[in-house]
C-alpha cells in the first residue's frame, strides 16, 4: 500500500478509498494523499472539500480514481 500511496502523493493523483469511520460506516472518498506517517495519511478530500486525516488501518481499499464519461445516443 505505501508504494503505491507514494506515488499517488508524488504525482498529486487523485485516488478512491473505502474508509470505515468513527462510526463504523464504510465510505467512499475521492482523495489526494498530502502527506504519509506511520499511522495516517494526510489527504485532500473532494467529498467534505478540506484536508482530512485517514487512519491506515481504517483504509478498507483503494485505487485509482477514474472518470467515467457517458455514452453518447447515435
């Protein structure tokens, strides 16, 4: 995972993530890893519009951040 994470902050990638909260609720988030530590990962969240803190082992899965664009009618 750090890997990865890594070159997503060093790239300024936008990535997904599956978080379990506070409250034990999965989520969904749009992210861009700021900054890494041993237990947490700084990131801008697209979906609250600040910068969050995510715990590691909270992170349930993740991957790029994709846009799907729609099909256009023939």
């Amino acid at each position: 995972m750090e890997r990865y994470l890594i070159e997503a902050m060093e790239g300024q990638a936008k990535i997904m993530i599956f978080y379990l909260d506070g409250k034990n609720r999965i989520t969904q988030r749009i992210i861009r890893v700021i900054k890494l530590t041993d237990h947490y990962l700084l990131a801008y969240c697209y979906y609250r519009k600040q910068i969050r803190a995510f715990k590691f082992d909270h992170i349930l899965s993740y991957g790029p951040a994709k846009r799907y664009q729609a099909k256009k009618a023939i």
